[in-house]
C-alpha cells in the first residue's frame, strides 16, 4: 500500500497537470490528513493508515475532474501553504489571485509590431580609445564569440548590444540610454579614463538620476541605475532618443504606427513634443522635437525585430523606402516619411530582422566589472540582465 508521502506526490502531480480540480485536489489532501494550513512541509497524520486515493488506485477520473462514480462531496477549504517547497503552489498567490477573478490590465502586455531594439551600431575611428571607454569606463563586456578582431567590436549590453566597426566616427544625432546596475562605481571607473582620454570629445557629468558620458567621438550614453522606470531591467539599452526638427512627431507617430504596426503616441513633457515608439519590452525609441540645429546624417544605424515582417516590408516598397534587401531575414530602410504627405521628416538607417532571424534571443554574456584581481570574489564574475519583479 503506498505511503502517505508516496499518494501526496501522486495528487500534487495530478493537480498540477490540471487533471484533478482544485477543490477535489483539496478534499483528497484532507481526507489523507495532509496539512494544507500549516507550515513547512507536509505534516502527514502518523496516524491513520496509508491512505489510498483515486489517484494512487490509478481510478479513472471523469472528464470534470471528479473519481468516475464517487458521489459529490463538500468543498474543502483551498489555504496551501508549506506542502511541497513549490512557492507557485505553497504560496498559493495563484490559486488565490484566481479566485479572486483579478481584473488585470492585458493592454500593458502588448507591445505592438517592434518586439526587440537590439544594437546601435557607429563607425569609431579608433578600437584601443573605444575599449577604454565602452568596456574599461562603462564596465560593459566584449562579445567573445562574434567580431573578435580589431576591425570590429560588438558590445554586450544585457540583452542589447553595441556595434563598433571601425571607420570614420559616426554620432547619433540624439543619445542612448544604458541602465547600469553598479551604478554607484561608474565615477570612478569614468574617471580612471579621463586621462587616456584626453585630447578626444571623451567627457562625464553626473546629472539629476543620471551620468552623462560623452564617448571619445561624441556619442552621448545616459547611464541609469535599475529602477522601477526600467522594470526589471538591470543591464540594457532601454532606449535611444533622436532629437527631430519641430512639427514632426506627429508624422514620425504615423510612420511607426501605420507603416510598421508599432505602439506609437505623440506626447508631450517639460521639454516638449515626442514621438514615443515601443520598440521591445521595455524599450523606446523617442522622437524629440528640437529647435537646436540638427547634423546632417552619418549612416549610423539601429537594429529592430519585427513580428509582422512582411506588412512593414510592403509598405515601405510600395514608397521605394527600401534601400537593402539583405537576405531572407532581413531588410533596411532610413528614411521615416509621414504616410499622409509622403515628406521625410528623419533619417535613421533601420536595420529590420524577423523573429526567424538566426540571432534572435541570441544569449549574451555579460560580465561583473567589478571583479578585479585585488578584490576577487569566487563566482561573481557574470551579470545577469535582469531581476525578478515580485
Ligand atoms: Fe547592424
């Protein structure tokens, strides 16, 4: 005859596979002597005598989840908590947030057509100078497996990347945002470049909430600690902003909306208007009008997914917007043009990939930059992406 344990194992499997209901679930775990409101672990009664159950008997189940035949019987009470170790079913949040018929808001869980922004791709003239201030100042980690040589430099940024070929420099005409989790040790780790640094547009402020790091050609990097703004991100490039001519975030919310099927609204802060794009989970790409004259464009480029690839694809040929058609998983366009007038109000190069691409969800590693050989710690050495939002 199986053991008490041995038919709790058996329920708890046969529940979890929805086989059983919850209320049967309930009523066997009470009828065995299973403790579902105590602590710890199960806390069986000694006792009885093993206790035998529909399921252990291997008893067929009717369709609705009840022992063909048994008759019905009164609801035991649902509190489970301690039984197995498994918090989904000991905590029993889910069991009561079922019960309770929450009304979640399932809009927040759309993104729209973009589901990934994933590098940032400039020109640097100059790989030793890009190291210094990427990976030694901004404590970011080289990808060890692709472009590994000195004519290029792809760096890893949580579940984002940097892309650093070597060539003339190239500027993004706005900045990127970085959330950095040791936020507190990049002053210093800046600071310990400024000197190799110097004679380049290389610079650092810290801000009200942020660090503004110029890169040695430029580029502006606004570095965040994790916070709720950036969900549980705690590495990654959460967005990039483009500064825009005035009167085109409209247009350009048009553009993502209608040609690429993203989340876009045009809207408005202390600084003023901006076309906001969702561009992945937790990721933007922000339109910001500007009187400020704006550079004329260097061909730096971004890289996207799409989920609906072919819609986009279509739309932008029917306007001749697309100037590459790199391979089946891939194609690019630069210009955003508003869908009613047709005029081009940015140029940013897209670099579009479908979800079939090869290196969609590629993993990334990301190192703990500050491991050092002074202060090692034995198995710290990687960082993770993200923290678990509870
Ligand atoms: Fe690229």
């Amino acid at each position: 005859m199986a053991s008490k344990e041995f038919v709790v194992q058996q329920l708890l499997k046969a529940y979890r596979k929805g086989i059983i209901s919850d209320d049967l679930f309930a009523q066997q775990m009470a009828e065995i002597g299973a403790d579902m409101n105590g602590q710890g672990h199960a806390a069986i009664s000694t006792s009885q005598s093993a206790a035998t159950t529909s399921v252990d008997k291997g008893q067929a189940l009717a369709a609705n989840g009840q022992p063909a035949g048994s008759r019905p019987r009164p609801a035991a009470p649902m509190l489970m908590r301690g039984i197995t170790g498994d918090a989904s079913i000991d905590g029993g949040a889910l069991l009561t947030a079922m019960r309770e018929k929450r009304n979640y808001d399932r809009t927040t869980e759309d993104l729209g057509n973009i589901v990934a922004l994933e590098h940032v791709n400039v020109t640097v003239p100059d790989q030793e100078k890009a190291t210094l201030f990427y990976i030694n100042a901004l404590g970011l980690t080289r990808d060890p497996y692709m472009m590994t040589g000195p004519a290029n430099m792809w760096v890893n940024v949580g579940r984002q990347q940097f892309h650093l070929p070597t060539g003339k420099p190239q500027v993004v005409r706005g900045h990127v945002g970085v959330v950095i989790p040791d936020y507190q040790d990049l002053p210093q780790r800046l600071n310990r470049v400024r000197e190799a640094l110097a004679g380049t547009r290389f610079d650092c402020h810290e801000r009200d909430g942020y660090i503004e790091a110029t890169c040695p050609w430029g580029n502006r990097i606004r570095l965040y600690p994790p916070s709720k703004r950036f969900g549980a991100m705690q590495l990654g490039l959460p967005y990039v902003e483009f500064e825009v001519p005035p009167g085109t975030a409209d247009g350009i919310t048009r553009f993502y909306s209608q040609i690429m099927g993203a989340q876009a609204a045009t809207l408005e802060d202390g600084q003023g208007r901006f076309a906001c794009v969702t561009a992945g989970n937790g990721q933007n790409l922000f339109f910001r009008e500007t009187d400020r004259p704006i550079p004329p464009y260097d061909q730096h480029h971004l890289a996207i997914y799409i989920n609906d690839f072919s819609g986009p694809h279509r739309r932008l040929k029917e306007r001749g917007l697309i100037f590459q058609e790199s391979d089946q998983h891939q194609y690019r366009f630069q210009d955003i043009v508003d869908p009613e007038t047709g005029k081009v109000l940015f140029t940013i190069e897209h670099e579009v990939r479908s979800m079939k691409h090869p290196m969609y969800l590629r993993p990334l590693v990301n190192r703990n930059p500050s491991q050092n050989i002074m202060r090692y710690a034995p198995g710290e050495d990687a960082l993770n992406w993200a923290k678990a939002m509870n």
